[in-house]
C-alpha cells in the first residue's frame, strides 16, 4: 500500500476517544501521547493512574464486577430457568477464559480497561472447548478499529506482541466490549472527554508534592541586602541553603545586621488547595460513577452504621448492574449468538443486607409461602435439608383465595336413593342420625370457620393495635432522652411478655415475638448510640405501618392451631 494510502485509511479509521481519529496534518502526530490540558499537564490513561482516586475507583469497579458469578441459563418449559452446566462457554465464563488468567483476572482486567479506555478486546480462539475455547485479552491501545464501506462490520488491526507481527481480525473473532459512544463502532474514553478535570487533580497532586518535597515551606526573599557584587550575592546564597536544609533543617539560623527574612508565596490552606483537592476527587468519582465514600472520598454524607445497607444498595444498582448488562449483552452478542441459551451476573452477594434484616426477610417469606426453607439456605450458602424436608412450602391458614370470601357456594341439591328429592331434615340431630344432610353440614360447618375466624381477626386486630401503639409511645419517648442500651433492652423485654399476653400467642408466636424484640433492641440502641434520632423516628414509623397486621396474623394462626 502506497503512504498515501496508508494515511487516508488511518485518518478515516475510527479511534477509541472523545473526537475520533486526528487528520494527517494535525499536530498530534508531532506530540506526545495523550491530550493536553489547559492545566499544563499531559492526560492519558497511563498518567491519571497517579491520580489516587482514579486508580481507586478503577480498582473498585473492576473487582465488583470481577467478583460476579457469571453463568449459562436457558429457560424451563413452564417457567423458570435452570444452569447449563455442559454449555461449551461455562468453563470459559465461570472458571478459566485462558491458560494464564482465572475468570476474576480476566473480568478485572476486561473491566479496567474500558475505565480507562473505553474499550476492551479479547481474541476468540477456537479448541476443544468448543469454538470459543479461550479468549486472549487484547490491550487496546494496540488494537485499531475499522469499519468496512458497504457492510459496516468492522475490522479489527491488532499489533500482537507474542507473534511481534500486526495482524487483521474480523467482527466474528473479537469479544468486545464498549463504554458510552457517540458512534456505534467503539466506546469513548472518559479519560479523554473529561480531560480538563483530570489535568486540574493531576496539577494539583504535582503541586503538593513538590511542596512537601520543600520541607513544606514556602518561598522565602532576604532583604536589606547590600553585597558588593553578584558572586558575593551568590555565595550567601548558598550558605543560607547549607544552613537551612539537609542536616541543619528546623535549627536557627543567623542573619547578619541589617538583613530580614520575607514570605513570598501564600500557603496551600491560604489558596484553599485541600478543599479543591476534595472537590476534584468528587468530581472523578462522578465521572466514574462511584459513590465516594466507597474510595474513602467524604463528599458530605459519609456512611453510617444504620445507612450503610441503602448505599450498598444504591451501588449494586446504581454502578454494578449496568457493568453487568453490559457484559451479558455483549457475551450474547459475541460469544453465545443462540436465543436458547444466556448469560446473567447474580448481584445477589452485593444486595445482602444485615443480619437482622435478612432474617426478617426471611421469615416474612417463609410465613406467605413464596419461598420454602431450602431456597433461604441456598442463599446463606448452606446445603438443603436432608430428605428434602426443606422442601414444603407454608403458607397461613386464615387465608383463602378472594372468590371464595365474596361467592357463596351454591346449594347441594340432596336426593334419595330412588334418585327423587329427600325431605329437608327437621333438625341438625336429624340429619346426622339418618346420614342425610352431609353437604348442609359441611358448608354451614365451614361458614360457621369463617365467622369465627373474623371474629378472631377483629379482637386480633385490636390488641395488635393496642400493642404497637404501646411500643411507638414508649420509643419516642427513649429517642427524646436519649434512653441507653439497658433501658432499650429492659423495655422490649417487658414489651415482649406484653404482647405475648395481650394476643394469647402460643409458644411458637411467642418465641418469633421475643426474636423480632430483640432485633429492634439492638438496632434502636445502635441508633441511640450514634445519635441518628431522626433516622430512630422514621424506623419506629415504618414498624407501627406493618406490625400490627403480623402480630394479628400470628395470634389467628396460633388460635386455628389450638
């Protein structure tokens, strides 16, 4: 190919940053790699990796990713999914992706490089694996991306460093993965679109280091000087230097007469640098959409005990999951191509919550029946229940489906053994001694259950309400005087035997009531203690809104039982 050619091809060749591929003529070609910012320094993703927020955030969301089990579904005629185990990508996916890096280097590596890149690549090489056997992770900055006129596929030039050879790869043979982009070709570099703020941290970091390598001291002027010529004005010079760095630094120095000592520049504190410092790093966590305070970064709200599980939350959905969606689309896309079968990252490790909360979650429902005992286990990572007793899946007994409660069954018509109608029995004693009246006794059985089981629910209801208005007054009043652990302990122990006795719960009911009081214990006098009183409010608000509908449940259902 001609250098003409070759130069209209690499101006028209699409480029993995913010403005696309320079023209021939441009000065980039003459300069060195990377953009320069108006701060004066060069970015590129190699420099801001000095910048120690961009490599924590890097860091961080990279190994949140890498850390997602990521595995081969297909759906279950009827419903539900189920693993593909025998999949020819499962070992590629969830174990090893090639011979020298396990499935979390790869991930981490893949990660990273579309953080800092925009882009990441990774050769699909064919084996006895199948015809995805390994995949060879490509640097991007080695790898140029064409697309062809005509077909809009792309073409991918990659200057291979094993082979020392540059060689050509076509769409069908490269995992890619992209970030956000303006073309549909390749992602853009965040490093590149927000170079200015990059530039800005970087500076900044520069400066404060060559300040602390001064001893962190400012520039300082002699005046009152009169030295008869230059060389003299020199040699001073240097013995001030001899006697105030190196061995001689912080000892007191002697001026001559006449002679006074000035400050010229202002200090970093003066020029707010550690509050711009701040700033800077706020803006890189925004940029890399990271939540500060999990780089250590304080932007104002850091997270506390009590908050902790919401911003966890708030990261699975906010930074992780769109990482996920982005590899399971471009594995379907590159790697799987078949409809029956699909990749899914489980976010299930990052969504736990804490102790207490889990177990309420689970008991509410292990209670309503949409989850059996072995399906909590296999979420703790625990094995089923042996015989698979764990299996059964409960529900209460006070319920019944809706149709039932609003249409009355309709009349059994009775009839005697000659196939004509029976006689009404005269009375219920009747019907019993001659075998007639089954079907009557039966539904009037059953209406006279529901009655008295709405009864129950009614008297159920009140001491429940009862009982939760008790408990709120009584917190308020432990938030108002700051109540300390023994108090909150001494209270709920009391309030359990309350409850307990005011609903007649059996010994089952009892026990769940005496767990759930100690939970909220613990919780309010953490809350107390780190003195989050507006957080304990609204905690105690969001238990009066669904106790008493669970206290009124529990007491039914251990009446029905009895």
């Amino acid at each position: 190919m001609s250098l003409i050619g070759s130069i209209v091809i690499g101006g028209h060749s699409v480029r993995a940053d913010a403005g696309g591929a320079p023209v021939p003529w441009s000065d980039f070609w003459y300069e060195r790699v990377g953009h320069s910012a108006s701060s004066g320094m060069r970015i590129n993703p190699d420099t801001v990796k000095r910048i120690g927020t961009v490599l924590a955030c890097v860091a961080a969301k990279s190994r949140q990713l890498a850390m997602l089990p990521c595995k081969i579904y297909t759906d279950i005629p009827g419903g539900g999914k189920r693993v593909v185990t025998d999949h020819p990508l499962y070992d590629v996916l969830y174990f090893q992706p090639n011979q020298f890096q396990t499935a979390f280097e790869f991930r981490q590596m893949m990660q990273a490089h579309v953080e800092l890149r925009g882009n990441a690549y990774a050769e699909k090489i064919p084996g006895p694996r199948g015809p995805v056997d390994r995949l060879m992770p490509m640097h991007p900055d080695r790898v140029r991306v064409e697309m062809l006129s005509g077909s809009g596929r792309l073409r991918y030039i990659y200057n291979d460093p094993l082979t020392a050879t540059t060689r050509t790869l076509m769409q069908d043979e490269v995992f890619h993965l992209r970030d956000f982009s303006d073309v549909y070709a390749v992602g853009q570099s965040r490093i590149s679109m927000a170079c200015e703020v990059f530039g800005v941290a970087l500076a900044q970091q520069d400066y404060t280091a060559r300040f602390l390598r001064n001893d962190a001291r400012t520039t300082v002027a002699v005046t009152g000087t009169n030295f008869e010529s230059q060389q003299a004005a020199d040699e001073y010079r240097e013995r001030f230097l001899r006697h105030s760095t190196g061995s001689n630094r912080g000892k007191p120095l002697i001026l001559p007469a006449g002679l006074d000592i000035k400050t010229l520049s202002v200090s970093p504190v003066d020029a707010q640098l550690l509050d711009s410092t701040k700033a800077s790093d706020v803006r890189i966590c925004s940029i890399f959409n990271v939540l500060p305070h999990l780089v250590g970064v304080d932007a104002g709200k850091a997270a506390t005990y009590a908050s902790v599980e919401q911003f966890n939350i708030m990261n699975a959905q906010q930074s992780v999951l769109p990482m996920a969606i982005m590899w399971e689309q471009a594995i379907q896309r590159d790697l799987i191509i078949s409809g029956r079968y699909y990749a899914k990252m489980s976010l299930a490790s990052l969504l736990r919550g804490d102790t207490a909360s889990r177990f309420a979650a689970y008991n509410a429902a292990l209670a309503t029946g949409w989850m059996c005992q072995d399906d909590v286990r296999e979420l703790e990572d625990m094995n089923p229940i042996p015989d698979g007793v764990g299996k059964t899946f409960w529900r209460p007994l006070n319920w019944a489906p809706l149709a039932q409660l609003s249409t009355p069954a309709p009349p059994v018509q009775r009839t005697s053994g000659t196939g004509k109608s029976a006689p009404e029995p005269e009375d219920d004693d009747q019907a019993a001694e001659d075998g007639t009246g089954t079907g009557d006794q039966g539904q009037d059985g059953q209406a006279r259950h529901m009655a008295l089981q709405g009864q129950l629910q009614l008297l159920a209801s009140d001491a429940a309400g009862r009982s939760v208005r008790r408990e709120v007054s009584a917190v308020r009043k432990m938030i108002e005087r700051g109540a300390n652990s023994y108090q909150v302990n001494e209270f709920y122990c009391e309030h359990a035997r309350y409850v307990v006795e005011a609903l007649h719960l059996n010994e089952m009911a009892a026990l769940t009531v005496k767990v759930e009081c100690d939970a909220r214990a613990q919780h309010l006098t953490m809350l107390l203690d780190q003195e989050l009183h507006a957080e304990a409010v609204l905690w105690i608000e969001n238990i009066a809104a669904v106790e008493p509908i669970k206290l009124s449940n529990l007491a039914v259902e251990g009446a029905i039982q009895s």
